[in-house]
C-alpha cells in the first residue's frame, strides 16, 4: 500500500463519440485576452481581526490615503488576506495605519463597528507568470501551485468591483432590487455568481443567477408581526406567550438594528435576547430607584410607547431598548435552513424556464459590465460578451422490450404470498393522520434499529380518493423493499457488468445544519449485490462533524464486500465508486485517503485480492447550465433532451471529467451532474464511463424516470439522510431542526438484516 502513487488524477481519454453531436450554448464566457505581464501577489494583514465586510471598507481607505504613493494602479483584494496588482509596488514589507471613517454604507452593507483605527501590514508573496498557466490550460505543463494561485487571482479580479458594492455571500453577490417576499419576516434577494474556471485551451467565467434569504429590514414591530403570522400588531396587544416569544427570541438572535430615538446614533446593536417581561413591567435600577422601560423612555426622550405589551429586546447586560424604537437594517442574510413553507415559496421564485434563465445571466452581465470594468482593464484582461457556444452528443435511442406476462405473474404473486402466512412479517405499512415529523421520524428510528423490519408510510389523505400516480409510486417503493426489482437492463446493454463480478459504490457524508455544533456527521455507503444493479445492501458510520473525509471508509467497505460474496457466491472482479459531496478542493485528499482505503478493504480480506478500480466524484453544487441552439433540439421544457453530454469546451484542461444532464427537467432550467475520474484502473474510455453511467440513471428504483443522479450516489444520500432519525432523544416537534442534541454514541444501529434490504427508499 505505501507505494501506491495516489497524487495524480486520471487524465482524460478520447472523447466521446457516441450520439449524434448538436451545438448547444452554456453559461461561460470566454476570458479573451490573459494579462501579458505577471501578476504581483501580497499578504495583507488587518488588525484588529474582522469580518471581510469590513476588511473591504479599510482597504477603501487604504486606497484613498495611499493608492497614489505605495499602491499604483488598480490593485484588488479578496477581503481576507490577499492583494493582486498589475505593477508591483515600491516595497517588499510596510504597514499602515488607518483610521476608518464613519463614511455611507453601500446599499445592502451591514457593520456594528464604530469608526477606530487598524494596522495593515503589507508583505509580498509572490511573482505571478502567467505563461506557466497558458502552458497549462494547452495541457503542456501540470496544474501547479502556480496555476492555482495565478487562478485565484483571476478570481479576486472579477470579484472585487462587485464586492466592493453589493452584499456578498462567497463567489455571489446580492441586490435589494426586485426583492420577493417570503413568508415569516424574510425575503428574497436576486444575485449573480461567478467563478473563473480553466478549460481546455483557455480561461473561463462561470455566470449563474443566485438567490438567497435575507431578514425584511424596517420597523422591528412589523418584523415580529410577520414571524408570528398576525395580520397586525393590534393582534398582540394582549401581550406574547412564552411559546411566541421563544419562537421570536430564536428567529431574531443576533439580527443587527438601529435605534430612532436618537437618529445622531449611527451605531448599530444586536439581539441578544428578549425580555421575558413586556416593556411596561421590564424593572431596572435607576437612580437608586426602580423604574420600568415604557416609563423611563417617556421620561428621558419624551416617547411615549405605542405598544408597551410588547417584550424589550436585550443587546447586552441590563440594556434593554422597546421594539418600536428598532428599525432592522438592511442587508443581513438569513442564516439558518428555510421551513417547508419558505422553501416552497423559494422555489416559486427561483424556478425559472432555460430562456428565462439565460436572460437574466444576459442581465447579470449587464450589470457586470465585464467591458468597462477598470479593475479587468487594469490588469489586461477582457471577456466575451457571449455565451460559449460548445458541442455536445445527444444519446441514440434505445427500444425497450418487453419481460412477460403480467397477468400470470401477479397471480403468481398472490398464490405465493397466500402460501406464506406462516413467516415473519417483511414490511410494515403504517397510514399517518398527517404529514408531521414526529411521527414518521419515530416510526422509522423504531422500525429500523428496535424492531428490524422495512415500512412504507402513507398519509390518512391518500388512501379516500387515492389517485393512481400516487398508488403507482408507493408500490414501487414497496417492492424493492421487499427484495424485488422495479427495472433492470438487459445484460447486452451492460457487459461491465455482466462480463465479470462487478460491484457498484455510492458513498456520501450528510453533515449538519449549519451553525449546529451538537450533531455529527454521517457517512454513508452502498453497494449493488446483483449484476443488474438493481438491488444493494447498505452500512453507516457517524463520525465527527464537518469531516467530508470518510473515517472508517475501509470498515465499510470489507462489510458490503463480503455481503456481495455471501448473495452472489463470489468476490467482485471490479469496483466502480461513485462518491458524492466532494468539492474540487478536496479531490487530492479524498484521492489519498479514500482510494487507500478501497484497496486496503480488499487487501484486509485476503492478501491477494486485487479488483481493479475507478474512482468517480459526483458534483451537483455547481452553476453550469446548458442551453439549446435552437427549439427543436430541446425538449418541451426548453431544456436540453436526457442524455446529453459535454465532455470538451468547459471541462478540464487535461483532466477526465465531462458533465451528463440524464433527466427530463419537469419545471426550471435543468442542472446537469458533474463526474469527474480520480482513478481508474478499469481503463474506461469516454464513451464507455457516460454509456454506462447514463444507463444506471434510468433504474432509480422509486420512479420510472431517468434521475439526475447516478443512483448508487443518490441511494447513498438517502441511507444518510435516514440515519439522521436514528438519534435517540430526538424532538422533531420543529420541522427545521430537533431540540435535543446528539452526539455519536446517541445514534442506534440499523438492524444487520435490513441493511441487506433497500429499507431507505
């Protein structure tokens, strides 16, 4: 195992040939013209530390104060620790002192801190040549260091102009124009994302529209209105319950204001807590005397309280301000997981036709305005104003046949299973009064770690005017729970996996929500036990949370390796592993950790066992669209038809990687699936990996459509997303999120017996 070389990626093969090749367009624009010159890398300090919003505005007035002097041109920075110039500055090392004013906030900018002085010490890093990057992207030279970093740049650069005027979140930033209103005191902020992307033979910006929760800003009363759904706040004038006032204590913790009753206060607060007493009978020290909020705000700053019965908000020990003296400001972020309403109408607001779609990345650029960016022309580098226009292989179709007699076989069945009364149960079928958590959450943590036998819930609903679709689809979940299989492919279709024992992995690390530090992480496995990949058998381990790393992802292995010897009589020849939720960052680690342990789980059996192996990521968290030429080459959604392909134009440079949208989008713009090859033993070629890969999408075994996904990866969400509910002592009385923590050792095994059994779909 030492002298495995487990650094390089898989470079890519021959592309692909199969299908019949159409132009589509795709949301890249070409970066047309590279800097000719290098580019000058510093580290910047700021101290005392602060959020990046800040970091930005003491850069301004670094710029200000000394961008003629030390810092000529137009140099950008990423709001952290790094600056990149077109022209290197007059020194190697300086620092400066800079007081920040109290100056107007760009719209949709937040910061609680008052003007005070920071240090910022400028060091320089790096000389940056961009030749190295060129030779790169002509896959004449490896991705170095240099690359990435010349790649960061790039990204600073198409950056900077945007975070310097909007609120940002990551690589997207965010406007108040066209703001949606969502349910519960939020609303709905359009944006843009963009990323700077190397392909073959040239750099690439990514531009996606974005969208994302932001807390409505004004009146604090209105806020609280709308969080505890009252059509006004004469609704409240009886005064709040302790279950309203936890519910808004929870929703406004940490929310930034501003005070009115003294509108020289440019400072702003934020919520600590609330009062657990209204303003009227909040009680404080005063003077050697008691006197209570409602009557000291009459007295010191003549306000009488409109509303007294409402609690005081606390920002910080004995300071308690009325609600109706706090205006929220604007631009704060919503940073916790939508509730199902919200969701739904998130959804309503961002789904969006292709055509539509590609407009608003045509407004974006707009916005933009790549051509009159002084920082992009600066630096020498200019963009298209068009989409990249790549080609692609739309798949050949395929006629199904048919796989007997229905009739026959249904009363088969029936004889059979009248014959069996005498066994076990093998499913349980549960009908619930309502759509609630609790229930179902405590029906399937019992089910499948207490008593070991696979359920299928219903809700009371469906079963008074059950609709066929719906029968249909509870039906094939049923079955593959009890062993069977809803579609396979005939075995001509698929000889990698009929012309010797082959198993198909998915593995997937769910983690927590975030901001919750109680709850770990659960990893995930599956693996197929048929040479139709239509079964598979699962196991799960929780590990410590954030960790995308699996930990025992040897374990794993050796127990669905030997669940396949001990269903199919033999050991896998070859491994095809799909892995889910693996970010291009952490490629080269999984590589290392993961890919050893694959091969130390089959070593572990038996020393000379050696399946050969390929190792596949699979990305759904990206911003590629596709978009058709032309009507007639998309389907009746205006998307690109299932099956289609890019495997050239937008991918890597050198690497083997290719994008396969396999699903017919039912509403919005499709997003198609990335997979990118870490290692692969099994010598694949391009047609053969997406041939094959495209194939599996069509047996998902809960739909009789094709699925986005491969599913051994989406089985493997699943299995972890059910795990979720196996924590002991959970209250699943909110549906965002349980009260009670858990930390690994609360989470109950699954029964041996039913992780051989598709008990999680």
């Amino acid at each position: 195992m030492a002298s495995l070389n487990l650094t390089e990626f898989v470079r890519r093969p021959a592309p692909g040939t199969l299908g019949h090749p159409v132009n589509i367009r795709t949301n890249f624009f070409e970066i047309q013209t590279l800097p000719n010159t290098n580019i000058y890398h510093y580290d910047v300090t700021i101290t005392p530390d602060v959020p990046p919003i800040v970091n930005r505005r003491v850069y301004t007035q670094l710029i200000a104060t000394h961008g003629d002097s030390d810092l000529g041109g137009r140099p950008v920075f990423d709001g952290r620790k790094n600056i990149f110039s077109a022209r290197a500055f007059p020194f190697d090392a300086k620092s400066f002192d800079i007081m920040l004013p109290e100056d107007i906030l760009p719209k949709g900018v937040v910061t609680k801190h008052p003007p005070r002085g920071f240090k910022v010490k400028i060091k320089k890093a790096a000389d940056i040549n961009l030749e190295e990057l060129r030779l790169a992207l002509n896959s004449k030279a490896a991705m170095s260091n240099n690359c990435l970093t010349a790649i960061m740049a790039l990204d600073v650069l198409i950056h900077h102009k945007p975070a310097m005027l909007y609120s940002t979140v990551g690589r997207s930033f965010y406007t108040p124009d066209g703001a949606y209103e969502l349910y519960g005191g939020l609303e709905v902020w359009n944006g843009f994302y963009q990323s700077a992307r190397p392909a073959s033979g040239r750099m690439l910006i990514n531009l996606d529209v974005a969208a994302t929760a932001y807390f409505q800003s004004g009146p604090l009363v209105d806020l609280v209105v709308k969080i505890l759904d009252r059509r006004s706040i004469d609704d409240l004038r009886r005064g709040i319950n302790d279950r309203e006032r936890n519910k808004l204590e929870k929703a406004l913790r940490g929310v930034q204001f501003r005070v009115t009753h003294r509108a020289q206060l440019r400072r702003s607060f934020k919520i600590m807590k609330l009062t657990p007493t209204p303003a009227s009978h909040t009680m404080f020290e005063k003077e050697n005397s008691k006197t209570d909020v409602a009557t000291y705000f009459q007295e010191t700053y003549g306000k009488r309280l409109l509303y007294p019965f409402l609690p005081c908000v606390v920002t910080g020990r004995d300071i308690f301000l009325p609600m109706e003296l706090c205006s929220v400001i604007q631009g704060q972020r919503y940073p916790k997981k939508l509730n199902e309403r919200q969701t739904a109408d998130m959804i309503k607001f961002t789904c969006q036709p292709p055509h539509v779609r590609a407009n608003k990345i045509r407004d974006g650029l707009k916005i933009l305005s790549y051509r009159n960016n002084e920082y992009l022309k600066d630096f020498g580098v200019s963009v298209a104003t068009e989409m990249a226009n790549i080609p692609n292989k739309n798949p050949p179709v395929i006629y199904a046949n048919p796989q007997g007699d229905i009739e026959k076989s249904l009363k088969e069945a029936w004889f059979r299973a009248g014959n069996a009364v005498k066994s076990q149960p093998q499913l349980m079928l549960c009908v619930l009064p309502t759509k609630g958590v609790p229930l179902y959450a405590e029906i399937k943590r019992v089910s499948d770690t207490v008593i070991g036998v696979a359920t299928q819930c219903i809700q009371m609903s469906h079963t008074r005017q059950p609709k066929k679709q719906y029968c249909a689809n509870v039906c094939l979940k049923m079955n593959v729970k009890l062993g069977g299989m809803n579609a396979f492919l005939s075995p001509d279709q698929t000889p990698f996996l009929t012309d010797m024992p082959t198993i198909l992995f998915g593995a997937d690390v769910s983690h927590p929500k975030p901001g919750d530090t109680t709850r770990p992480s659960i990893a995930s496995l599956v693996g197929s036990m048929d040479s139709k990949a239509a079964r598979y058998a699962a196991t799960i381990r929780v590990q410590t949370a954030r960790t995308e790393t699996i930990a025992d992802l040897g374990g794993m292995v050796v127990e669905l390796l030997k669940t396949f010897y001990q269903t199919c009589g033999q050991k896998p020849s070859r491994i095809l592993f799909y892995r889910d939720g693996v970010s291009d960052g952490q490629f080269a680690e999984v590589l290392r950790s993961e890919v050893a342990s694959v091969k130390q789980a089959c070593v572990t059996l038996d020393a000379n066992y050696k399946p050969t192996i390929s190792f596949v990521v699979v990305q759904k968290r990206h911003h590629a669209r596709f978009f058709p030429m032309r009507r007639e080459e998309g389907d009746r959604t205006g998307n690109c038809f299932p099956g289609t392909v890019v495997d050239s134009g937008i991918t890597h440079p050198f690497e083997f990687d290719f994008f396969l949208q396999s699903h017919a989008g039912l509403q919005g713009t499709s997003r198609p699936t990335h997979y990118h090859v870490l290692y692969d033993e099994n010598k694949f070629t391009a047609d053969k990996l997406q041939d094959f890969t495209y194939r599996l999408c069509h047996l998902f075994a809960r739909c009789t459509r094709t699925v986005s996904v491969v599913p051994p990866a989406y089985y493997a969400h699943l299995v972890a997303a059910r795990a979720r509910f196996h924590s002991r002592g959970e209250n699943w009385t909110d549906t965002e999120s349980s009260e009670a923590g858990g930390d690994e050792s609360t989470y109950l095994a699954v029964k041996p017996d039913l992780l051989r059994v598709m008990y999680f779909m």
